[in-house]
C-alpha cells in the first residue's frame, strides 16, 4: 500500500484531505501520493509567511547561510536516492538526475555564500555643497515573503532556484511544486526542517493548479518568481501588475555554425553538442537546442554528422546508465510534440531521423526544409525535435536568430573573437555561449531572457536582488 506524502506548511509536516497520484513517466507506474492542503491550511501558511517577514529579514547571516550550508551539505550526502526520485516522477535518466542533484548542492552553496558577503554599499554626499557633512549607507532588504512558482523539467534544481535566494535574503517563501513532479521539493522541506530557520519563513504546498489564481492575488505575497510556459506566466503578470514578478519562460533556442568553424574536427564537435543537448532531459530544457543554423559551406557536412550523432542517442528506461533519452513527463506531451511534428511534415518538411512515438517516449528527431507557417518554426517544442537551415553569411544567421518572438540563450560555433562580439551586441537573447551549444548553465550566472523569453533573472545573486529592494540611510552632520 502506497503511504502519502505529507506536505511542508510553516515548516512543519502536514497532512491533507485529499491526494493525488504521481506515476512514472515510463511506464505509468504508481510512484507515490501527495496531500493536497486544504484552503484552510494554504491561508495559515501565507498568514505564517506574512507574519515572519520582520522575522526573517532581521535573521544574521550566519544562520541564513549556515541554513544553507547543512541543506548543501545534505544533498550531497543524499544524492543517489534523490536522483533516482527525480528519475522516478519526472522520467529523465538517472545521469542527468544526479547532474541535477549536484546542481542544486551548488546552487545552496553559492546561496551561503552570497548570504555572507552581501554587505551593501557606501557613498559620500559631500560632492556638492548640498551635501556636506552626509554619508549614505545603502542596503537591500526583502520585498516581501515570494510566492515560488516551479515546473517539472528541473524538479529540484529549479526548486533551489527560488527557495535558496529568497532564505540568502530573509525573505519568507511559499514554494509551489509542479504537481507531476511534486517529491524532489518535498525532499527538500525534509531538509530544511534540519535547520533552525524561523517558523513561517518557508512552506512547500503542492496546491492544485485550480487553486493558484488566490495565491497570485494574495497582496501579503508581493513577490512572485514563476518558472513555466509564457502563457501562464504573462497571465500570472497581466493579473498582478503592481507586484514585483520574475518570470523564467520559454524558447527556441538556436545553435549558429558559421562558415569559420569548418574542420573535420570542429564539425564533430558542434554536431556531437547539438545532438546531446537537442535531447538532453528529453528536449525538455528552456535551451534545448531547437534550431540549427548552418553556414551554407558548412551546412551539407554538419548535416550529416548531427543526424548520425542524433542516431547514436541511446533511448529507453531511464534507470538504466546507458540511456540517454527518456521519455517525456507524461503521454499527453509526447502526443503534442508527434502532433507537431506531423503538421511540419504536411507542410513539407523532411523527417532525416526520429518521428516516431511509444507511450510518452518520443524518438530524437531532425527534421530539414522546415516551412515557415509550421508551428516548430515558431513555439517551443519542450521535446527531442530539432530542425536544420542553411543560411549565407553571419548576417543572415544572426537575422535568423532574431527571428522568433523568444530570446533566451544562443550558441554561436566560430574561432573569430570580432564575430564573438557582434552575436553579443546583436542577438537578442539573454546569454550568448560561443564556441558550444546555448544549453550550458552555470547556476551562479545570470539566466533569462527577453522577448516572450520572460523578465527579471535566476542566478543566486541575481534572483537575491530581485527578491529586494534598495534602502538609503543617511548620516548627516558627519565630519567627513
């Protein structure tokens, strides 16, 4: 019999009326059930958060970042058995479910640190003889407890994206999980209780979508940092716009091999990390590479070296060390992306590899000659489809690029430092990888887009001065 799990409200477990089910993307096994909260219990734990704001901000340092350091320290030592908890609810293979675990070590780690040094800054007024005498003394403090909104691609790392800025900072937090993936963030509350943060300053509720809307609206939570789909997160803003809210969304992120990149050598490279990270988790990274885009005097060559290395994806159950690809998070995103795919190809485009669905595995997919009016051309696949064109020139390249109302992360294959500083200049796009595919994520830089790609930016330092606001002291009568 399937125990259920309890849920984080206030910082203590909880149990609800109802539950709901997790299964396992591969073969729809049972995996657990969760408790839902009840209205009752989602109101006492915003009333909790509302009440620990002063609490919480007020907090030294060290026991933030000490907080953070035992929940680094825990992670590590637990990594095997939450890997294969993420591989359990979300499907992705058990290598990248240990990649994600150490991720998220590092992310907490980065957060202690960051909660140690953030120290604020100091000005002298006396430039002007209005201010002689004055010094400020400038700091940043919470804007309010945050609502963390979480989706199901990175079930713990994205988790850590939003729980462990806002602790750096002592700003009380309401994480809502994914409900496919909701286990890898109920872990993580199982840590946190470890530690001696106040009561109220962190609760992990996996409220049911249905229930959202009064969260978003709940003016004792103005800060609302959401990772998902364009759609509900520019809903989520248009509904609150006098709230501060960050919004991590979507793409169709482009890898650009450009006439200079041309060896045997450099080909096998750019062709071997497009395959990896057009498939990686799936396709279901926010920079998976989606769009190749080839120098026509590299095109014909890349062409074939991507389709043999997308062949070479190992696909099956993702516990299994060998796989490479797994499935998708559930049969109903699988149906989507075959049904994507089947309109591109009644537009004309090639299937060169893939195209076909088992259950909720897709098969790694290159399509060429994709026509403009196909719904790939334009949305977010969110699955293990990728298409290649050919372009003439840098220019050309970089207009294909832009071409796309999303503006995450792009690569850029070229040896040339000037053309290095043109894609940084003239794509637009939150971060340009030169040299690799637009997938690498360092989680302590700034991530996110522009465009429909979302505002505001994750990165543990980045998302701390998001969660705050600048507050000027003013020292007057000083003998400076």
């Amino acid at each position: 019999m399937t125990t259920t799990h309890e849920f984080w409200l206030a910082g203590r477990r909880a149990s609800g009326e109802t539950a709901f089910e997790v299964r396992h993307p591969h073969d729809g096994s049972l995996v657990a059930t969760v408790g839902v909260p009840t209205d009752a219990q989602v109101e006492e734990a915003v009333a909790a958060a509302a009440a620990a704001v002063p609490v919480f901000a007020a907090t030294p340092a060290h026991q933030r970042a000490g907080a953070l350091d035992h929940v680094a320290k825990r992670l590590a030592e637990r990594t095997e058995e939450i890997a294969k908890l993420i591989t359990a609810e979300n499907g992705k293979p058990i290598k990248w479910a240990r990649g994600e675990v150490g991720r998220a070590v590092s992310v907490f780690r980065w957060a202690a640190e960051e909660a140690r040094r953030t120290n604020g800054e100091t000005m002298r007024l006396d430039t002007d003889p209005g201010g002689t005498g004055r010094y400020a003394i400038v700091r940043r403090f919470p804007r309010g407890a945050v609502l963390g909104i979480a989706p199901f691609n990175f079930p713990l790392n994205l988790v850590a994206h939003k729980v462990a800025p806002a602790i750096a900072v002592g700003a009380p937090i309401i994480l809502k999980p994914a409900p496919a993936t909701p286990l890898s963030a109920l872990v993580l509350g199982e840590i946190l209780a470890e530690t001696d943060l106040p009561a109220g300053s962190w609760s992990v509720l996996p409220v049911e979508n249905a229930k959202m809307p009064a969260l978003v609206q709940d003016k004792r939570l103005p800060v609302i940092s959401f990772t998902g789909s364009d759609k509900v997160g520019y809903q989520i803003m248009d509904s609150v716009p006098r709230k501060h809210v960050t919004l991590e969304l979507g793409g169709n992120a482009a890898a650009v091999v450009l006439a200079d990149w041309n060896s045997e050598a450099d080909l096998d490279w750019a062709a071997s990390r497009i395959a990896l990270f057009a498939n990686y988790q799936g396709g279901q990274s926010c920079i998976s590479v989606q769009r190749v885009i080839a120098d026509a005097s590299v095109y014909d060559r890349l062409v074939e070296k991507v389709v043999e290395k997308v062949r070479a994806q190992v696909t099956g159950d993702p516990y299994d060390e060998a796989t490479d690809v797994g499935p998708l998070v559930d049969e109903n995103a699988a149906k989507r992306v075959e049904s994507w795919v089947e309109d591109a190809v009644a537009k004309g485009a090639k299937v060169l590899t893939g195209g076909g669905r088992d259950g909720a595995a897709y098969a790694p997919t290159v399509l060429a000659e994709l026509p403009a009016d196909a719904i790939l051309a334009t949305a977010e696949v969110f699955g293990p489809v990728l298409s290649l064109h050919r372009v003439e020139g840098t220019e050309e390249a970089f207009a294909a690029v832009n071409d796309s109302a999303f503006g995450l992360q792009a690569g850029v294959f070229t040896h040339d430092v000037q053309t290095a500083f043109r894609a940084h200049r003239e794509l637009e796009v939150g971060g340009v990888v030169i040299g690799d595919a637009p997938s690498y994520r360092a989680d302590q830089m700034p991530y996110g887009g522009v465009k429909d790609s979302g505002v505001g930016r994750e990165g543990v330092r980045y998302a701390m001065d998001d969660f705050t606001f600048e507050k000027v002291l003013v020292l007057t009568g000083l003998d400076l």
